[in-house]
C-alpha cells in the first residue's frame, strides 16, 4: 500500500510507515505543492497531512483508492470532512496530546502581552536601557483579574486550570453551555457580549467552525475593556484581522497576542507585525519537543489503524467505520 506524507516529523513515528508501506514523503520544508499531492495521492491508501495542506475536495477526489486521511493536528478545518465522509474516507486528528503544550502557549502570551516581554527584551538588547525607571514599560497585571476563554473544550479548559493558580475569575463562552465543567473548574458561563464587556483577558481556543469563522470583529472588539487583551490561539479566521488592526491603531483595546493569525503567515510589514501592541508568533501552539512527536505518533498508529481494520484513538467521521470494532 501507498502512504503519502506531506513533510517530515519530528521522532522516529514515520520509521513504523516505511517498515511497513511504500511511503512518498515530501521532503522539502515548504508546503508541498498542489499538483504534486494530487498525483502523488492517486495510488495511496492513506494521507498523513499538516494542516496548512488545504485537503479540499479535488485531493480528495484525486485519491480514487484513499482510506484515511490523518491530520498532524487538533483543528482539521483544512480538510473538506463532509466530502471525505461522502467518499467513505476516514479523518483523524491529534487532539488530546497537544492540549497542555497550547495552554502553556496561551498563558505565555497572556503574561508576554501583558508585561511587555517582547518590547523590554528590545530595550534591554539595544541598550536604549538607561537603568531602572519608575514608569518604564508598564503593563497590566494578571493576577486576580478577569479572564473569558471563548471556546471550553480541552485547550479551553486547560488554561482555566492555569488561571485558578493566578487567582483569576474565569467566564466562558462556548454553543454549548458545560454545567459538569463550570462544577469542575469554576467557570461561570456567560453570552458572548456579557464575555467580551467583562474580561481583562479574552483568550480564543475555539476551533474554526462556520459559526465561530469571523466571531470577534469590529463591533465585538468595540465591546470589550480598552485596557483589555485579546489572545488566538484558536485559528486566525476567528478574528476579522482588518477589524483588529484598527482596533489595535484606535486604542479599543490594549494589545493583542496572537498564534494564528488570518492570512497565516503574515506578510512582512503587515501592520500586525509592526505595531508594538501586537505580539505574534507563528503558529506554534504545540511547538514542544514531547508534544510534537508524540503527536507524529498518535498520528501515524491513527493512520495505521484505519488501514488495519481498528477503531483509531482519534476520528473525527467515525461513521465512515460501519462495524469496525472499538
Ligand atoms: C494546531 O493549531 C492544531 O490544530 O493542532
Ligand atoms: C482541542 O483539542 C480542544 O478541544 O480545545
């Protein structure tokens, strides 16, 4: 059987792959292109994929004998789920692993934005620092504030576990109300407006769905605190950008910290990455050493286990499976 894999992964995971199938691997540290996917997929059995690579309908199509699709990560907005699902084709995912490791990132941009890290590391290297100063580069303290996470699933609800060791009060808002969760952790639900009005910190973990696609834009930005911060960790699409740039220029909040942004990447000179109260990085939520290759792991044995007839940990179109076992 034919694998394609659309780049290398940290750790050993994709060895099990070449013992076992005829792998195509992609080995370039760019996107593979369109046209060398859509060739290379005719004769696969099984895709494992990033999720910069766009799986829309014509990869899928292309696949004639594909059976599984395994996406390196969390989120699978890039794959058309709907029609693999027509096609019969199973779609897996790496949630749980990396759950820790990007709400470890949200709160390091929560504190980043907050006290300035990046702007003081700039001062203290391009030695405009002049000694200790009573009003240099004050931020916004975290401590016992208000944190609203949009978006309660795992990511969400691990960095509301962080906010207890911050004494934060803690609001969610998410479609779906969680009475077992706001037991569990203390959060308190609250509707998306009452959220955006009452929170120091706005932290996205939502994941990109048609109702959560443009959620926070201008009139959403103008509810919330100018001395707010808005953190994305969720996708960039959540955010309308042109909406946070003039939010961030016109002061309707403080600052913003962003790990996936709308285009994703930027371009250089993009305005969010030239003002000081914008703090991006690239999409690195799940950058740890552990993380990333246990997430090839799960990933590869997810692959595997569709081919193999099981049940995988993860599967995001489980109907596709019809009567294989758990
Ligand atoms: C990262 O954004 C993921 O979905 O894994
Ligand atoms: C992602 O794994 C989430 O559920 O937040």
């Amino acid at each position: 059987m034919k694998i394609v894999v659309t780049r290398k992964l940290p750790g050993k995971a994709l060895n099990t792959l070449f013992e076992k199938y005829d792998v195509y691997l992609w080995e370039k540290d760019v996107s593979i292109p369109k046209e060398v996917l859509m060739k290379e997929i005719e004769a696969a059995s099984g895709l494992l994929c990033l999720l910069n690579d766009r799986i829309d309908r014509e990869v899928i199509d292309a696949g004639k004998n594909l059976k599984v699709i395994s996406n390196y990560a969390a989120g699978f907005d890039n794959i058309d789920v709907e029609h693999a699902t027509e096609r019969g084709i199973a779609v897996t995912n790496v949630p749980g692993v990396l759950t820790e490791t990007t709400a470890d990132l949200a709160f390091a941009l929560m504190l980043a934005a907050a006290r300035r890290i990046v702007e003081g590391v700039k001062v203290a290297r391009e030695g405009s620092w002049n000694g200790w100063a009573p009003e240099l580069l004050l931020g916004m303290d975290v401590c016992c504030k208000t944190l609203g996470i949009i978006g309660l699933g795992r990511i969400g609800s691990a960095v509301a576990r962080r906010a207890e060791g911050f004494s934060m009060k803690v609001l969610y808002y998410s479609r779906k109300r969680k009475p077992d969760l706001e037991r569990e952790i203390g959060v308190e639900y609250r509707d998306l407006h009452d959220l955006l009005k009452e929170s120091d910190f706005v932290v996205i973990t939502a994941s990109l769905t048609p109702e959560s696609e443009g959620m926070i834009g201008e009139n959403e930005l103008r509810m919330m605190k100018p001395s707010a911060i808005l953190v994305n960790v969720g996708r960039g699409k959540i955010v309308k950008t042109d909406a946070l740039v003039k939010a961030l220029k016109e002061k309707w909040i403080w600052a913003a910290a962003l790990d996936v942004t709308d285009p994703e990447p930027l371009s250089k000179g993009h305005p969010l990455l030239e003002m000081e109260n914008a703090l991006v990085v690239p999409h690195i939520g799940s950058a740890s050493f552990q993380t990333r290759e246990k997430m090839a792991e799960i990933a590869v044995k997810n692959l595997i286990d569709v081919l193999e007839g099981r049940k995988p940990q993860y599967i995001v179109n489980p109907e596709v499976l019809g009567d294989i076992g758990g």
